[in-house]
C-alpha cells in the first residue's frame, strides 16, 4: 500500500491550523486571567500589567496546548468523517492506523515541545512572573527611597537622599546590598509617638533570601541596616529627665519584610534541578537554615575554646572592630546557661579584672588604658540577628564595675577631701567581640547534610537537636519537591500526546454526533487526567510515593480510554 501523502499533508495543515488559532485564543485568555488577581491586589504596577501578560503566555502553554491540541484534533477529524473522507479513504484500503498518523506525529510532537518548555524555557519565565509581583525588600526600599518618599515597616521609617544598589560581601549570605545617603531614621511606639530619631550620613542595608515558616506559611526578609556616623536622640526617657542626644561610630538595628517569593523547585529548570540534588544549599531556604546550623555548632565550639584559653592562661584578649581591645583576667568560665557563661575571679571574694585598650588614630601612640574591676561579670554569644554579617561575636557584661586605674580615676577632690568623678558602672557592657580562635569558616564549607552528622557529635547535640531537624526536614521536603516537579511535567507532556490522538479517536468514533458533544466526550477525560497529574505532585509533595501513583494513574487511565476507543472504532 502506497503512503497517503496528500491525505496526511492535507490533514496535518488543518489540524495545526486549527491548533495555533485555539491556543493563541486559549493562551491570551488565560494570561489575561493570570493577571487581574496580582493586578486588583495592588501587587502589579501598571506598566508592568502587560509585560506580566506578555510574561504568562508561554507557560500558559502548559495547560492551554493538551486542551487546543485536542479540541483541534477533534473538529477535524469530525470534519474529515462527515465529509466521507474517511469513509473513502478505508475503501481504497487506507488503515484506521494510518489515517491517525497526523494525529500523532503531532501528539508527539507537542508532547517533546511541551517536556523542553516545562525543563528548559517555562522555569526562566515564571520567576520573572514572580519578580514582578514579589514584595522584594530591596526593590520595595529602593523604589520607595527613589520616589522621594519614606520606607516604613514595623513602625520604623526610614528617608533618604539617595540609595545604590551594590554586590554584597562574600561570605556574608546577603542577596542584595544598598548604600543609602543623608538619611533620616525615625521609630515610633504602637502610639505613633516618635521614641528615638537619628541622622546619618551614609548606611549599609543588607537583605537576607526569604525565608517561609512551615507553620503559617508566610515567607518574610531579614534586613539589616548599619548606620554610619549617627547622630540622634531618645524622646520617650524617664519622667524628669530631657531627651539624651546620642553619637557613635555606627548602629545596627533590623527589620522584617514580608515576601511573597516562594523558594520553589518550579523555577529551576532541568539542569537546576538535577544540581539541587546534590547541592541542595543553592536553594535560600535551605542555606538559611544551613548557614544558622554552621553558626550555632561554631558558637558552642567558640565558647568552649575560651573556656579552656582562660582556664589555661587565666587571660583572654577580645577585640573590638572599632580596634578597641578587652584584656580580661580571670580563673575559668563556667556554664549556667546554653547561652551564658559566668566569669569566675581567680579566688572568691576577689574581684574580676579587665583592661579596656582604646588605641590612637595617631602613629606610635599606644592608645589609652583603663582597667576595671567587677564584683561579677558573664561571656554570653552575641545573637546572629543583631549583626549584618552574621559571625560570631561575644558580648561582655560586667556588674558593679569601677575604674581603678587609668584617665577615669584621675578626678579631683571634693568637699570632703574624697575623689569624685570615678567612673563606676551598675552593669558594664561591651558587645561585638571576637575572639581569633573561631572554627566558623570550615563549618561554613561543610554541606547541609554533613552540618547535620556534626551535629551529632555529643558536645552540641543537646543546643542543634532543634535547628538540625528543621534542616533535616527541609532536606527531605526539597527533594520530594524536585521528584514531584521532575514527574509532573513529564506526565503533562504524556497527557498532551495522549489527548490529541484521543481528541482523533473520538471524533471518527461520534462523527454522528454534534462537535461540542464529541469534544466533550474527550475533554473530560482529559481533564481529569491534568487534575490527577497536579494532585499527585501536590500529595507527593507530602506523603512521597503515593503521590507518583495518583500523578501517573490519571495518565495511565488516559491511554487506556483511548486504546480502547481505538480498538472499538477499528472492529468497525
């Protein structure tokens, strides 16, 4: 039997035809739709409502190609057996079988096109989607500081001159970085009373990735601000007492910014994919979590340490990055706490020792000396959140201090022949110290699951039993996710050559019938299928392998239905 070229060549024009009419139709609609809830939320400018439309058409295609492949293969079809054109094509001995060819050669086709757009191209697309309507700390100050009007969030407002947007640091985990100039810091009470204003000349603000609670749900940005050179005052002070007016080198607050960016395999393409499973700290939740874990093992070892330099030299030698340095004399350091250490004195009933060393900007000047002496004093970490680099620093508490030597004793004689002016301190504090011997830059290097065998190491196993879990479920969620999103797009790329060969099957088996019927008659089955591919991804996103079975069982039964249609037409 000869090959039906014409016949082919003739149907496959109407079908594809048919087919880019449908889904231009069905892609814009949808794209259209995609946009009105981001648009009426407020989350889309809009300049940006079309470009997000022109954004939503291809991977709308997702979902508009199996349902315009089919509907298309079904009008005609049902054209050519109404026209008798299949009739007279069998009676010159022209197969059923043959006759489907068009069909599908075009399933086929659609379903390889549709696999390399889910893996290769669709992924690209929906992360800029996200970005347009994600609450990006970084874009939202930006824009705001731009625009010539105040950032405010958790009652704190923020004005500037100017804002640039810079590289972050390595090392310090930031996304983004932004330099802001001239700008004017202002916090209110749950009142709107202001409590404290301050200006500076210049600040750093670093942006951490979003991360989600697993409770809520809520995704939110930590962002840190470094004011440099501030001056400003305290309103909200004891009764009786004026507004303090307050200078230092710099200050460090931070704030939280609601996200709505998902840290989700569904933007990561094939490639990314299949990396994520075995360096799964490219994705930001998962780092976050990675980065705490290495900062609070580092933590405990870090204390440790100077635990045992102070037991063995009965000295420790913190420095400040102000270039102040802390010389503390004492016997041990003992734990009350699995966040406090007590300094203990060398006998009891003496006092503890520290020199505090405030070095001159000029050459050959040793700087200033002055030591103190506390009744009790405590070494406790300095919380990673207070700090825009997150490292490790310590912080230095001393109670009922007193100056014994140095420029705060020289006072001069009072009425009753006693010195006055000595600096004597209630509760002495020094934060951000840090210590030489800190082990956080090897852990840093250390991948999430081997943070989490050190974590079970006997000597920190009781402070990362928590934060290990968290990691070690996260761990377990991403690659369910990665599995669930690897099957779903391969099976909605099956579904789709399935469809349109039964959208085919349909209409030569109802050509008696009305269209719509007929169309019908395939549409549901096919929707039932794409229901059943994204349940199964979403249960096995949850409960692992019975997800699979759901996700490929719709496909499978799909195939069944058109096999069976196919063998019944072809009794005929």
């Amino acid at each position: 039997m000869r090959i039906p070229r014409t016949l082919w060549l003739t149907t496959l024009a109407d079908l594809w035809r048919l087919l880019l009419l449908t889904t231009l139709v069905m892609v814009t609609v949808l794209a259209f739709v995609a946009s009105v809830k981001p648009l009426s939320d407020g989350k889309l400018e809009a300049e940006d409502a079309v470009r997000f439309m022109l954004l939503a058409m291809l991977p709308m295609l997702a979902y508009a190609l199996p349902f315009s492949g089919a509907f298309a293969a079904t009008l005609t079809y049902y054209r050519l057996a109404n026209d008798n054109e299949l009739i007279a094509a069998r009676a010159s001995g022209i197969s059923l079988r043959t006759l489907l060819v068009p069909a599908l050669v075009t399933g086929l086709a659609l379903g390889v096109a549709l696999e390399g757009l889910n893996e290769f191209v669709i992924p690209k697309f929906l992360r800029n989607m996200e970005r347009l309507v994600t609450v990006d700390a970084a874009r939202l100050l930006a824009g705001s500081i731009s625009r010539g009007q105040p950032f405010e969030r958790d009652r704190t407002l923020i004005y500037a001159d100017d804002v640039q947007r810079v590289d972050p640091e390595p090392g310090t985990g930031a996304t983004d970085k932004l330099i802001l100039s001239r700008l004017l810091y202002v916090e209110k009470d749950s009142a709107g009373n202001i409590v404290s204003e301050a200006t500076a000349t210049r600040a750093g603000v670093w942006v951490y990735p979003a991360t989600e609670d697993r409770t809520t749900g809520r995704a939110s940005s930590d962002v840190y601000i470094r004011l440099i050179n501030p001056i400003g005052s305290r309103t909200k002070v004891k009764p009786g007492q004026s507004a303090a007016l307050m200078e230092s080198e710099s200050s460090e607050f931070s704030l939280t910014v609601p996200s709505l960016f998902k840290d989700n395999p569904k933007f990561a393409t094939f490639f990314e994919l299949r990396e994520l499973r075995t360096k799964p700290e490219r994705m930001s939740k998962v780092d976050v979590r990675r980065r705490d874990l290495a900062l609070l093992i580092g933590e405990r070892r870090l204390m440790q340490t100077v635990a045992a330099d102070l037991a063995q030299d009965r000295t420790l030698t913190l420095n400040r990055p102000d270039g102040e340095t802390i010389v503390l004399r004492a016997a041990e350091l003992r734990e009350t706490s699995p966040r406090e250490w007590s300094i203990l004195p060398a006998r009891a009933g003496q006092p503890i020792e520290a020199d505090i060393v405030r070095r001159s900007s000029r050459a050959g000047d040793p700087g200033v000396t002055t030591r103190y002496s506390a009744e009790t004093g405590t070494l406790t970490p300095l919380p990673r959140e207070e700090r825009s680099d997150r490292r490790l620093a310590l912080k230095l508490e001393l109670k009922n201090a007193r100056a014994v030597s140095g420029p705060s004793t020289k006072a001069a004689a009072g009425a009753d022949g006693k010195p006055v002016g000595v600096a004597e301190f209630p509760r002495y504090v020094r934060g951000d110290l840090t210590y030489p011997s800190s082990t956080v830059d090897d852990l840093l290097k250390l991948s999430a699951s081997e943070l989490i065998k050190a974590s079970e190491a006997s000597d920190v196993a009781a402070m990362t039993k928590a934060p290990a879990g968290d990691l070690a479920f996260v761990l377990r969620d991403l690659s369910r996710d990665i599995t669930s999103k690897q099957n779903e797009r391969l099976g909605l790329a099956a579904a789709t050559a399935i469809m349109i060969v039964l959208g085919a099957v349909s209409a030569v088996s109802m050509h008696h019938k009305l269209p719509l019927q007929v169309y019908l008659a395939a549409f549901f089955p096919a929707l039932a299928s794409v229901v059943t591919v994204a349940g199964g991804q979403t249960l096995n996103r949850s409960v692992g392998w019975p997800g699979l079975i759901l996700l490929w069982s719709g496909v499978a039964i799909l195939a069944a239905y058109t096999l069976h249609l196919y063998v019944k037409v072809a009794r005929r």
